[in-house]
C-alpha cells in the first residue's frame, strides 16, 4: 500500500514536468518560427530592392 500512496503523486508530478517540457517546447518553435520568419521577410524586402540592405540586422 505505501508504494502506491508513493506512486501517485510521483506520477502527478512527473505529468506536470511532461506537460511543462511540452509547453516550453511549443514556445520555443514558435519563437524560431517567428524568427525564420522576420529574416525572411527582410531577404525579400532586399531581395524586391534589389540589394540586401547592409544594416539588415536594424529591421528586425
């Protein structure tokens, strides 16, 4: 019986962290994403320009 009074609230918590891990992740693609997504937006502009700006990094 202790082992599964034990067990509970070990499995609890490892489903918290789980969940967590999860949600961290899901946060950290979308930050990539959006950062993929500003240094794409900014080679088109160049790219419609005609030219890479060289301060490329002030737009962002």
């Amino acid at each position: 019986m202790e082992l599964r009074e034990y067990a509970l609230p070990a499995l609890q918590i490892m489903g918290l962290g789980i969940v967590w891990l999860f949600k961290a992740g899901a946060i950290a693609a979308c930050i990539a994403l959006y950062i993929m997504f500003e240094l794409m937006r900014v080679a088109l502009v160049g790219m419609v320009f005609g030219r890479l700006p060289r301060n490329w990094m002030r737009y962002l």
